[in-house]
C-alpha cells in the first residue's frame, strides 16, 4: 500500500507541479491584495473615526494624538508601499511562470507579519509600553495568520504564527519589565496572559498549516482522480460503450498486466483489397464507416471492446478490462448479430454486399495498459489472441463466415446449438490441429 501511494505520488507530472506554483502564486496575489485592501480599510476607519471622537482620542493619547496619527499615517503609506511593491513581484512571477524562491517568501512573511508590530510599536510609544498592548494592533496578527493559508505551505503558516508571537511577547515582556513596581492594574502587568497570547499566535499558525495541508491533500486527490479518468477515457473512451466507460470510471480498474479470461473476435472483410483499388479514398473511408458504426454499437451492447482496427477489419475482446462471467456467449452472440445486421443493411441498399470472416477464440491473455510514457495503449497478448486470428483465416477454407474454437463451444453453451463441426484442423503455427465449430 505504502509502495502504491508513493508510486501515485510520483505520477504527479511535471506540468501539473508547474501548474500547481502558478496557482499558488495566484492564490499569494488573492491574499496580498486582501491585505492591501484591508489595510486601507483600517486606514479609512481610524481616519473617519479620529474626526468623530476627537475629544477622547485627544483624551486616550493625553494631548498626543496628532503626533500618533501623523505616525500611523507614514507607517501605512509604508505599509501600502511594501504590499503593492509584493504584488508586482507577483504578477511578474506569473507573467513569467516562475516560482517565487523560498528565502524569498519567507522573508515576505516576515515582513508582512511585523505590520501589525509596527502598529503595536507606535501605540507603546504614545500609551505607554503597557496600554499599548491592549489596543487592537495586536489583533491585526490573526488576520495575516489566517491568509497565510493562501500561501498552500504549511511550513510559511507555522512560522507566521511564530513571528507574530515572538514579536509580540518581545514588547509585552519589555513593556512588563520596565512597567513593573509600578501603581498598574497587577492583570495589566502579569506575564502568564502575555505568555497564553502568544501560544495562541503559535497554535492559530499551526492550525492554520494544518488546513493548508487538507486544501493541498485534496487538491492533489482531486488531480489524480481526474487525471486516472482521463487516462481511462483516452484509453477506452473512443471503443466501449457509455455504459461500459461509467463501469470503468466507477471501479478504477488496475490496468498493470495481469492474466485474465478472455475471449477474441477478429473480424475480417473478404475482397476488402480487391474493392478498394477501384474506389476513391473518399469512397472506401465512407463504405468501413457504413460497416464499423453498426458493427461498434453491436460489440459495446454485449460487453465487449474493439481493442485495435486492422483497415478491413479488427480485433475485439470480451472479458477485459471488464467481465460478466458470459465472455464467450457475449462474443458469439455478437457475431451473430453483425452477420444478421450485414443481411438487413444489404436488403436496404444501406451498403454494398458485403461478406466478412469472424474468428472467435478463448483462453488466458496477458492484459494491460503497455507502451511508454508518449504511447500507452490498452492491448492483449497471447497464443489465443494469435489463434483467433488463425482461425478467422480458415473461413476462406471453409468458404464460410463465422469459425469458433472448441473453447468458445464449450463455453458458449445454448448460443451453438447449431454449430456445425470441422473436425481437427491444423492452423499455422501449431503442431496439433484444434476442434474448429462453423455457426455461419
């Protein structure tokens, strides 16, 4: 299981990785410019509210108001001047299609979370070391907290926290020390809360590194379950049936090689060579449209897959990826329905007369997805896959149209009940002959 996981690890391409850095730089520009904007919501807020109570600003900052605000002032444009510089690098990075370094974002951390110290900063120096400890500055750290969940990184979200609480219990314990033996509140000056606020800082980051680790979890879930679905889409899609295709969806087959079951039908259409030198292309492309539409539709109603076109005809297999337990009876009955279809489309005048030669033969196949990682195709391989073949080539022995093995009769059961036995015939290739049954 371990192996497997690391295996699925692994399949994670180079372009989606690369994708992936492109997205999270997004995801980086969403969260700057939700800083920026908040921060100049904050600026507009005290500025609209140090006009409506001036009085008791005045009163709060005992004369100094103006000063502090003055100061807030330059350390926002300060402020608005570092994010909007972030968010070029950004888009930049972006326009570009690089990844942002790591030093890099963790410095853009370090920096953006020491806002809110800014703040704390300039409120300890107009309050006091202690009252400034208790304005909302130090709330602001949350907030750069919790976005840093849109970085995708649990380590940059740890270490978040981490600078916001060591920078706030650096001037709580300062504003503490010098504060003490003085006439303050003893809940104003006491080291456990200060000491709580900060482990708080700590776990929000933690916790927030934890979500980020769901959100990347799931979205590297939701890319591998897409890309198996389209890796089974493009392998079956064009030669099962919807039904089928849902089938395969649902299960999520392991399409490593493995043995299997399997019955083979190859189907061949006779004087295809003949015809074809006499017609355009245009001609011959239409008439095995005319014959491969119907012929398709026949094969996915009963379970089977064309697993490869040969030009004048094709290989199909009942019982992989997916089987009913009925592989044989689903191949003949398959066959007998394409010849019966052949007769109606040819009393219609749909198509041309038309004679084809089926074989149909079961046994154990090698099955998978084999090939590299620029082709990979769905086949199988095996002495009954070649004997199929060689018995699909009898019927011009025979003068006839559908040849099943003894395996095919002995599976297939009541659908040939009116086969007709050929006796041991000797097909190239083999040493012994096989019992061949004709049905048509």
């Amino acid at each position: 299981m371990k192996l497997r996981r690391l295996k699925r690890q692994r399949s994670i391409s180079s372009e989606f990785e690369k994708e992936f850095a492109i997205e999270m730089l997004k995801s980086d520009k969403l969260r700057v410019t939700i800083l920026l904007g908040a921060w100049i919501g904050v600026f507009v807020v005290m500025l609209s509210l140090s006009f409506t109570f001036s009085e008791q600003f005045q009163n709060a900052f005992h004369g100094k108001f103006n000063q502090f605000f003055s100061s807030f002032v330059i350390g926002s444009a300060v402020t608005c001047c570092a994010l909007v510089l972030e968010l070029m690098v950004i888009r930049r990075l972006i326009n570009l299609e690089k990844d942002s370094r790591p030093l890099m974002r963790y410095l853009s951390a370090l920096v953006e979370t020491s806002i809110p110290t800014l703040g704390l900063l300039i409120s300890t120096e107009f309050l006091g070391p202690v009252y400034g400890l208790f304005t909302p500055a130090p709330m602001a750290y949350a907030i750069f907290i919790v976005l840093s969940v849109l970085r995708l990184d649990f380590k940059l979200c740890v270490f978040t926290g981490a600078v916001a609480a060591v920078e706030y219990l650096s001037i709580a314990m300062y504003g503490v020390w010098i504060s003490s033996g003085t006439d303050l509140e003893p809940i104003l000056i006491g080291v456990p809360h200060h000491i709580l606020k900060g482990a708080l800082l700590v776990g929000t980051g933690v916790v927030a590194g934890l979500v980020t680790l769901q959100i990347k979890k799931r979205i590297i879930a939701s890319f591998e379950t897409v890309e198996e679905r389209n890796r089974i889409s493009r392998m079956f899609g064009e030669y099962v049936s919807p039904a089928v295709m849902d089938k395969l969806l649902d299960l999520k087959p392991d399409l490593r090689s493995e043995n299997k079951n399997v019955c083979v039908m190859f189907l061949d259409i006779r004087n295809f060579t003949h015809f074809a030198e006499k017609k355009h292309p245009e001609e011959v492309v239409t008439y095995l449209e005319s014959l491969f539409e119907f012929m398709i539709e026949i094969i996915n109603r009963n379970n089977g897959i064309i697993n490869k076109f040969l030009g004048d005809g094709f290989m199909a297999v009942f019982g992989a990826p997916l089987s009913d337990g009925h592989d044989s009876e689903n191949a003949v009955r398959a066959a007998q329905e394409i010849l019966a279809r052949i007769r109606e489309e040819e009393e219609r005048g749909a198509i041309l007369p038309t004679k084809v030669g089926i074989g149909l033969h079961a046994g154990e196949a090698v099955t998978g997805s084999i090939g590299s990682a620029l082709r990979r195709e769905y086949t199988v391989i095996g002495d009954v896959v070649n004997l199929a073949a060689r018995i699909e080539k009898l019927n011009k022995q025979f003068n006839s149209q559908l040849l099943v093995s003894e395996m095919v009769s002995r599976a297939a059961g009541t659908e040939i009940a009116s086969a007709i036995s050929k006796g041991s015939v000797k097909v190239r290739g083999r040493e012994e002959g096989i019992q061949i049954y004709q049905l048509a």
